[in-house]
C-alpha cells in the first residue's frame, strides 16, 4: 500500500484567500486507493451548502488550475475540493503515474461519494468541474452518476481520442493504432523483466525553436514560475509510456447523448484542443431528449492553458460558471 505524505505548507501556484477556510482530507474509491483532496469551505459559512469536485488538468496536480477553481468557487458560496486522481500528486495507488478510463471516471464518483455524507453538505446539490483531459472524464462521470446534478468542463481534452487518434486526428488509421499497440506492448514486456516502469517524459525542455505552438503554450504554463508544481507530471518526467495505454481501446464519451443533467462546456477560441469541446457538445446533444440544460461557451481570444489560470487577461468566465451551478444546484 502506498505511504502517503501529505504537504501541510500552503505549495499552491496561486496565492491562498481570506475568504475560505483551507484543510486537507483523504476519501478512497471502491478500488480501495485513498485519494487526497484540498477542501475549500467559505468563511462563516453556515448550513448545507451545494459543493463542488474539481479535477485536472491531465498530469496536473491540485496544487495547479484545479485548486485554483475550487478556491474561487468557494469565494461564491460553493464547498469544493480539488482532488489529485489515482497514482498521482499526494494521492495513492500503485504503480505510479499511470491512468485509466475506467478509474479515473469512478474517482469523480468517489469524490462524490465523500461529499455525499459531509454533514455540511446537501447531497442532492453535488457539481463536478473537470479541466482539460478530466472535462473528458467528467462528462463520462456525468453520463453514469445521477448524483451528478451540473457539471462544468473546461478546455477539455477527449483523452480516448488523443490516444487513439493523435492530435487533430493526424494517426486516425487502424495501420497507426497498430504500430501504437506494437510499440506499447514491446515496452510492457521490457518493463516487467526490469520491474521498472519508464516515464514518457512530461512538456518537452528545452523549449525548441520550432515547436508547435500548443507545446510553447503548455511549456509557458508547467515550465515556468506561473505554472510549475514540484508534484505535477506535466511539469517534469510525465507519464509512464505505457500509463495511457487503455484509452486507445475504451471511448468515454460513448453515452454522453444519455447525460440528462445540466452540462456547461467551455473552450477557448484560439485554443488547438478546441474541436474536442465542439465535437463533444454535438455528440452530447444529437439525439438527446435532454437539451435544454446543455451548452457550448466559446471564450474569445483564447488558448488552451488560458482556460487554466486566466491567462493574465481573466479569461476563466467564474461569472458564468457561478451562475450555472446556482441555477443547477438548487
């Protein structure tokens, strides 16, 4: 079982509020790994509050743009929690640094399980905020819990596709999955005769002159004082290679037109990931009887990591988020 050590210094990217009161706490999910979590209840409050759980980026950590929105959101009334997933930051399970579609989804239900019985907490207003790769996983979070009243995705990432696709669809062929699947099974081979587990490598340093621009966007967030977390995978050795390997197989988004709750997807304009919200929204709503509490909010001006910390122009629409679970959770 994984030793837990958990950081009781304040070791956030962003700066912590007077507005909210700040612990940490543990919750485990039915696979038996205990999760950590930052919990962020709003000052004097009083009663059953709606709350909300907050995950992502994929590969970040709490610390990063997941606690931020849980904080802000607890500067408007919610209670929230910004949890590190399975296998990474201070929460458990091993091997390390490893994900799965299928754990990754049950712990946003886990996250909601603990919620569900907070004394301080009206189990019937429970919300999900899922950025970048976890907006995937919350959408998929959403399509099975009906606990799940609202949920919010943020420049979200269809990490099913990414794997099995490639970025903008460039390795959609059964040849490339092929060569992929070879490749990854040459490396499970290697990696049980060693007992070690080779890590891919997190957002590429050096920068190179002729990056694509979405990698100089992630670079300007994980690798620099505005992003970097000691903890965070993006900002250091990454994934194991072959810890994505499920989702070139699994689709989460398969019963996303069966969600019946309230659904909120934001992207940014200028962001490369952007055509994963727009085809997510369509596919959520073809066919779907439910249409009325869904919707695409398009941020103008704006890249993918904007939608991490603002960009430094308030790019995150709190407004809109805030109103959205007011509206949901009542």
């Amino acid at each position: 079982m994984t030793q837990l050590h958990l950081t009781e210094e304040w070791d956030k990217v962003f700066p912590k509020s007077d507005k909210v009161t700040h612990s940490k706490v543990t919750f485990h999910n039915r696979y038996g790994i205990t999760l950590v979590a930052d919990l962020y209840t709003p000052v004097n409050a009083t009663g059953k509050l709606p709350a909300i759980a907050v995950c992502g980026p994929f590969g970040a950590v709490k610390e990063q743009a997941s606690g931020l929105y849980a904080q802000t959101m607890a500067e408007r009334g919610f209670l929230t929690m910004a949890f590190d997933p399975s296998f990474t930051g201070e929460s458990g399970g091993e091997p390390r640094y490893m994900a799965s579609p299928d754990i990754n989804t049950e712990d946003f239900q886990a996250a909601v399980d603990f919620l569900s019985v907070q004394e301080y907490v009206d189990p019937e207003k429970i919300g999900i905020i899922g950025i970048c790769g976890w907006g995937g996983m919350a959408l998929n979070a959403a399509a099975i819990d009906t606990r799940i009243k609202a949920t919010v995705t943020a420049t979200m990432y269809d990490m099913s596709r990414v794997n099995a696709n490639g970025y903008f669809d460039s390795e959609n062929s059964e040849e490339q999955r092929f060569e992929k699947r070879k490749a990854l099974n040459q490396q499970r081979t290697e990696e049980y005769k060693t007992c070690v587990y080779v890590r891919g490598g997190g957002v590429v340093d050096p920068l190179p002159e002729d990056a694509p621009f979405f990698v100089k966007d992630y670079y300007d967030y994980y690798k620099t004082e505005r992003g970097y977390h000691i903890r965070s995978l993006n900002s250091n050795d990454g994934w194991n290679v072959t810890g994505c390997m499920s989702f070139l197989n699994m689709p989460i988004l398969r019963y996303s037109n069966e969600i019946r709750s309230a659904v909120l997807i934001i992207h940014g304009e200028k962001a490369h990931s952007c055509y994963f919200s727009k085809d997510a929204y369509a596919d959520m709503v073809k066919d779907n009887a439910y249409t009325e509490n869904k919707e695409l909010m398009i941020i103008p001006d704006t890249v993918h990591t904007d939608l991490y910390d603002g960009g430094g122009k308030n790019a995150i629409p709190f407004d809109k988020i805030t109103a959205f679970f007011q509206k949901n959770l009542k």
